[in-house]
C-alpha cells in the first residue's frame, strides 16, 4: 500500500522542488523530517477527539450551559398526520404551492393546516440552543488551547518574526516534537469537524465550511508531506487567533448576555479583519507566492499548495463582507440582523421570520375580527334598545288611547 501511494501520489516530482527526492529529507539519528505517512495517525486521533467531545459536552458544557442560563424554546408539536409525516420525511421539508392543495385533498384539511403543521413538524427538527452551546463551547476550548499551545511554540522561532527564515534552508528543516504535535492534533480536529458534519447544527455558510474544511485538510497534509511545516505553523496560529473568540461570542449570545456577547463579537471582527485581510495576505501568502521562488522555481506542489491558500483567502473576504455589514448596522442602525449573525447562521432562522409574519397576520386578522365583532354588537344593542323603546312607546300609547273609552 505505501509502495503504491508512493508510485501515484507521493511521487517525488509531484511534491518536491526539481532535484528534491524523499531520501534527502528521511528522518537521521541528530534529525527528524517530516513524511506523509505520519499523517496516519491523525485518523485515531479524529476518533479520540470525538470521543472526547461526547463526554466534555455532557459532562462539561451542558451543566456550564444551565449555569450561564440558556434556555431552549417550547415549540408546539405537530399532530400526527401519516400523510403529511411520508411526504416531510421522504419527499420535501417544504412543500410547494399545488403540493399544499393536493395533500390537504388527501388528509381532508385546509391549505392553511397544512402549512401549520409543516411549519410545526419543521420546528421539531429544529436544534436547540443547549446543543448550539455546547457544540460552540467544545470548539471555543479547543481553539482557545491551539492559540495559546502554538503561540508558546512559535513565539521563540525566526521565521515567526522574519517570513523570508520560512525556506532559510528548505527543504532540509527538522521538525521539532512540538511542531509535531501542533500538526497532529489540528488535522485530526478538523477530520473529526467532517465526520461530525452530519449531526452538527447546519448554518447558512454551510457549503463555505464544508469547503473550509476540506481545504484546509488538504492544506495541514501537503505542508506537513512536503515540509512547509515553518509557514504551515504560521496559517494555523492566524485562524486559530480569532476562531476563539467568535465561539465564546456565540456562547454567550446562546445564554442572552448580550452586553458580553456583542464586546466579544467586536473584539473578533477586529482580530479576524488584522489576521485574515492584512497578516494572512501580505504575509503568508506573499511568502509562499514570492519568496519561495528566490530559492526554488516553481513545481507542481507549489500551484497546489498556494491555490489552496488563495481557495481559503476568497472565504476570508467572504466572511469579512459579512461581518462589516454586521458592524456597519450595528453602528448606524443600532441593531444586528438575526439572521446574518455567525452565531444564528441555522437554516430555521429564515422559519422564525416567516412564523412570525404569519402570527403577526393572524393577529392583525383575529384584532380586526374582534373589532367588526365589537362594532356589529354595539349596532345590535342599538337596534335592539331601539326596538325596545319602540315597542313601549307604542304600548303606553295604545293603552292611553283605550282609557277614555273605558272611562
């Protein structure tokens, strides 16, 4: 099998500067290089991290959670339709308009009980906030110790202050058991962030973090593989300096401080706007585009490598767009919209508007009813008081009209 990855994949020509072969940078006794096949051991290390995140949110994050007093929303629960239940499971979440009038044929209700009730069935599936916490919570724990780990492990190198110290001597660059380590657990994190994919809360960016994910896995591997370890660092200790801060900002808008969660959010969009539009540019990728080829021409790996890094830099102003169109409102209109929050970013937050459009229309609708109601009750006590007075006027007067005759 390494036989065979290393004839296809990990062919020399592909991955190494021209007159670079992997005898040249295997580990010695004084010296050890980094080789893809230590990339293997990211796999259990995925799993461990999982493993580690069920108890932490369990035992951790979810009694931090009451403490900090979030709360889940009390939804209604939709009545059990068969019908109705087959088509949301195996058709649509949403159905169309002639969808709505052909199912309330079948079930022998109203278009507007239909909508109810998927818009009821939809807010069942939706995730709670106690889940979003604790998800943001084992993120917030993880990037917080990264940051502070890769800091402590960079802070001392030359290349961490001077990018050109990034290829002083590549690709013959040991690796230190730290860099090591800082590999390691990051990529197995980010396998673990895919194969949990499935079960975490879905966002609006959903489609950007799954390409997030994936290039930055590929980005962790092939610097480790061809031994941009100096430079890999660097990118790593950038995202994770500001991801810390937008997890803890998310935990405390879930528990509803929104003094604290609106400070924090500052501070991030600060830190993401300095690291990811300014350091992560003009920096690293400047590094890795211009400086390199002042000690090797350009191959194979080096397009790969820097156009995943170009892949990473169009999220970035993605995701800065976002967030100065945040700070833009939040300055001039004194408010955040809901639905561009990072930290309400779900796909149900669009269903908490339209729910509650059509409550504030079947409350203009029962406030305009009660009104008429009241009007034609008033008009019905008039004209009945009216007939009343009628009725007594002409009584006294037919008895007044008989009292001479009966004299």
């Amino acid at each position: 099998m390494e036989a065979l990855m290393d004839q296809w994949l990990w062919r020399q020509e592909y991955w190494l500067p021209p007159g670079i072969t992997w005898k040249d940078i295997e580990s010695s006794k004084d010296s050890q290089y980094p080789l893809p096949r230590d990339l293997l051991v990211t796999l259990p290390v995925a799993l461990g991290f999982i493993a580690l995140r069920y108890v932490f949110e369990r035992a951790v994050a979810l009694p931090l959670s009451r403490q900090l007093g979030v709360r889940d929303r009390i939804q209604a629960r939709a009545a059990p339709v068969p019908k109705l239940e087959a088509f949301y499971t195996q058709s649509s979440r949403q159905p169309s308009k002639s969808e709505i009038i052909t199912l309330a044929q079948q079930c022998d209700i109203t278009h507007r009980q239909v909508e109810t009730w998927f818009r009821q069935r939809r807010n069942q599936d939706r995730p709670r906030n106690t889940k979003k916490f604790c998800e943001a919570c084992w993120r917030f724990v993880f990037y917080l110790v990264a940051f502070l780990a890769g800091l402590a492990s960079l802070i001392d190198k030359p290349w961490f202050w001077d990018s050109k110290e990034c290829w002083n001597g590549y690709p013959y660059q040991a690796i230190t058991e730290a860099q090591y380590w800082y590999y390691t657990l990051e990529l197995g994190f980010y396998w673990s962030l895919v194969l949990c994919i499935s079960v975490d809360v879905k966002r609006k960016d959903f489609k950007e973090q799954i390409i997030h994910h994936i290039a930055t896995i590929f980005l962790i591997g092939l610097s480790y593989s061809c031994n941009y370890v100096r430079v890999g660092t660097i990118v790593m200790l950038v995202h994770d300096s500001s991801d810390f801060l937008m997890e803890s900002a998310k935990m405390f808008n879930y528990a509803g401080w929104r003094k604290t969660c609106d400070t924090l959010f500052v501070a991030f969009a600060v830190v993401f706007l300095v690291t990811r539009l300014l350091i992560f540019p003009f920096r690293v990728i400047h590094s890795t585009l211009f400086l390199f080829l002042d000690v090797f021409d350009p191959f194979f790996g080096y397009y790969v490598f820097n156009a995943l890094l170009l892949v990473l830099q169009a999220l970035h102003i993605f995701w800065a767009w976002l967030i100065v169109r945040m700070i833009y409102k939040f300055a001039f209109m004194g408010k955040v919209e809901r639905d561009e929050r990072s930290d309400e970013e779900s796909e149900f937050e669009e269903e908490d508007e339209q729910q509650e459009k059509e409550d504030e229309d079947d409350d203009k609708e029962e406030s305009s009813w009660e009104q008429r109601k009241d009007a034609l009750n008033s008009k019905f006590t008039t004209l009945s008081d009216n007939c009343v007075l009628k009725n007594l006027t002409k009584q006294r007067s037919n008895r007044s009209s008989r009292l001479p005759k009966a004299r």
